[in-house]
C-alpha cells in the first residue's frame, strides 16, 4: 500500500509537455529545425482543476506548473535533454540564467479575486493572470538591466504557455453550485483576460504562444461526485456528466474564436491551440486500451469515484492505490503521470494542437515514444 504524498504522480502537464518537446528535439537529427531557446508559461497547475478549492495544503506545494528554462544554445536541446533542470518557482526570486522561472501557481485564476468577491464565491488565491504577467515583467526588466545581450531574441525565441487558466475560475463556481447558465457568462471576461495577457505578450517581443482549452471536467471523479445523479440522460457513454463536457466544449470553442481573432491581428505571431479536451477524451472512452481502469480516482476516500470532498488525498487517513499507471484521475481533481503523459504527447505530437505544433517546431523529428 502506497501512502500519498507522493508528489511524482502528481506532476503538472506543463512538466510533460516540455519533456515531450524537449525529448522530440532530442531525437530529432535537426534539432536546430526547434527554434524555442526556452519556455515560459503562465497559468494553475495545467489540468489543475479546483486545486486550491480542494487542496489547502497537501497538493500545493507551489507552483504546480514548472517552466524549463533551457539555456540559449541556438538549439532547443540536446542529449540533456531529458536532464532538463527543475527550475525553481519565480516566488522563490531571481533565478535567472541558472536555470529557470516559473509563473504558474497552483490555483491561478485568470480573474482577479475581486471577480469572485463580487458574485459571492470564495477564492484563497490571488494570483490572477495579471499578477503574473507582472511578474514577467519584473523578470524582464531585471534581465535588462543586467544588459544581458540578446535578452530580447531569447523572447522572441521562447514558447510561452498561457494556461491552462480559467478552469479555476469555473470550479471555484460550480463547486459552490453556480449554475451552468450563470457560468457561461464568465467565458467572456476569462477569455478577455487570456486575450489581453496573450497580446500584451506579444508586444513584449513573444513569437510563439501556446494557449490551452479546459479539459473534460465531466469526467472527473470530482465533478462526478459532486454532481452524482440518478437521471442516467446526464451521462455520456463514458459515464461522464454531459453538462460539464459541453460547458468545456463551449468554452474551448469561444477561446478559439478569440485566438482566430489575435492571429488576425498579429500574423507574424504563431498561436496554437491546446486541444486537451480532445487529447484527454479517448482516455476516457476507452480507458483499457491505455491500461486505465475507468473513471475511479486512485487516491481517495470511498464513494463510486473513490472521492469524498471531506476526506481527500493527502488526509493521514487516505490510501492511494497501488499502481496510479492503472488510473486516468490521480486524486480526483488531477490526472496520474501516466494520463498527463498520454495527454502531452497527443498534444505535441498531434493532431491535437491548432496549428500542429510539429509543423512549427522539429518537423524533422522522429516521434519515438519519448522515453523518461
Ligand atoms: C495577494 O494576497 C496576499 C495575502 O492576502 C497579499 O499579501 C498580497 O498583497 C496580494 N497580492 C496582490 C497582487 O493582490
Ligand atoms: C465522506 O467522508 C466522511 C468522513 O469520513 C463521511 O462521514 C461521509 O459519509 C463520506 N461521504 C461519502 C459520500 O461517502
């Protein structure tokens, strides 16, 4: 029996997604063909959501999300890649050129707290998208004024990640029992402050920008939980609760209107969509085909998702599962490594990134299954 805080499965996609670019330049007898010098994202946890609406302490060990900081070689990578240095969170300050920054806190919101205080919903954090935009730039500005050359060619030349964000800002809703009709009139103002972080980034010198979709939260074990209901009609063929899908198809589709708007506006940038929601969904639908077991979180309390608001992962009194590699849902809330893993590579890899991210980086890379 495996006792929980085991913080490797809980790992962020982010750290996924960067060891699968990393590992396909890696393998790719081109890699000068991946132009991104380093990697910046800014968001929650990626496929965190409702961390901090659940996790007080146990899953927070900030950020979540790390963002590899890869030296300017001229080459995404080399046979280090796979040593890719953990970098330390921006809070902990000014770790530059030693390795790395990270923006992305685990319970991020794209909305500032008084977002939520205005329509009633309890939010401990504040670190909205904003918060760490600022961020950004006080790094840039440190970096500029220790005259670093080429410091702005490294932007240029950087992939930034702007999300996943927003899920949080639903969750903190629905787990108070907003209705979907009042969520839905979030979208709006979560996708403004997406677009506007997105072009305020782009005018700070930013070329490539990857900005990912929610992920199917009515597949998870939280959600199934919390909105459990004998009417078999909310249920897709998954077992997935069909209301929250189609909220997060509905807000993916209007974050890609948005992003057709800014490459219309700014053509010399390339924006990709993250598909996760796709990504993620033949997990679900066919879950043996991976190995998983269905819809069970691994690490919680009881219930027909194994999860109990009450006693979560990371409670003394919580056991995981043996093998998590056999589950999709980690703690309910957040995926396993082995879904993360899958997820990233169906991203990178495509065809689930708009435009396929392959097109823009290693076109010349051999996609062998990226060994870590
Ligand atoms: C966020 O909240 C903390 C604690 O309440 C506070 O100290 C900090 O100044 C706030 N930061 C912003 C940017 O609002
Ligand atoms: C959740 O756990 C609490 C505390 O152990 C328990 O009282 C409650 O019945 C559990 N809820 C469900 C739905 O199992």
């Amino acid at each position: 029996m495996r006792f929980v805080r085991e913080e490797a499965w809980i790992r962020n996609l982010v750290v996924f997604l960067m060891i699968t670019c990393f590992s396909f330049s890696s393998s790719s007898s081109k890699s000068e063909s991946c132009p991104y010098s380093s990697i910046f994202s800014f968001g929650d946890s990626l496929a965190d959501t409702g961390n901090l609406y659940l996790s007080p302490n146990y899953c927070f060990f900030p950020p979540y999300g790390q963002t590899f900081f890869h030296h300017v070689s001229g080459r995404c990578s080399d046979a280090d890649s796979l040593g890719i240095p953990w970098v330390k969170p921006y809070l902990e300050k000014k770790n530059i050129g030693g390795g790395g920054t990270n923006f992305a806190v685990a319970g991020g919101t794209a909305m500032e707290s008084s977002f939520f205080e205005e329509r009633g919903i309890p939010v401990k954090t504040n670190y909205s998208l904003s918060v760490q935009l600022n961020w950004f730039k006080e790094l840039l500005s440190t970096i500029y004024h220790s005259s670093s050359p080429g410091w702005d060619e490294d932007v240029k030349k950087s992939l930034f990640l702007v999300g996943e964000i927003g899920g949080n800002d639903f969750n903190h809703a629905f787990m108070i029992g907003k209705s979907a009709v009042e969520v839905r009139t979030y979208v709006p103002h979560v996708i403004n402050a997406i677009s506007s972080i997105t072009k305020e980034l782009i005018g700070l010198g930013a070329r490539t920008l990857m900005v990912p979709g929610n992920l199917p939260i009515g597949c998870s074990a939280m959600y199934l939980t919390v909105y459990e209901t004998k009417d078999e009609n909310e249920y897709d063929e998954s077992g997935c609760l069909k209301w929250l899908n189609e909220f997060a198809e509905y807000y993916n589709h209007e974050l890609q209107i948005e992003l057709d708007k800014i490459r219309e506006l700014h053509p010399h940038a390339n924006i990709i969509f993250a598909d996760y929601y796709n990504a993620a969904l033949p997990l679900y639908r066919d879950p043996t085909k991976f190995g998983f077991s269905g819809l069970k979180a691994c690490c919680g309390m009881g219930g027909p998702y194994n999860f109990n608001a009450s006693v979560r992962c990371g409670d003394p009194s919580v056991i995981a599962c043996d093998d998590p590699s056999k589950y999709i849902g980690w703690d309910g809330i957040h995926l396993t490594e082995a879904a993360y893993k899958l997820i990233a590579q169906a991203v990178i890899k495509g065809p689930y990134s708009l435009p396929p991210f392959s097109s823009l980086c290693l076109t010349n890379a051999n996609f062998g299954y990226f060994n870590i």
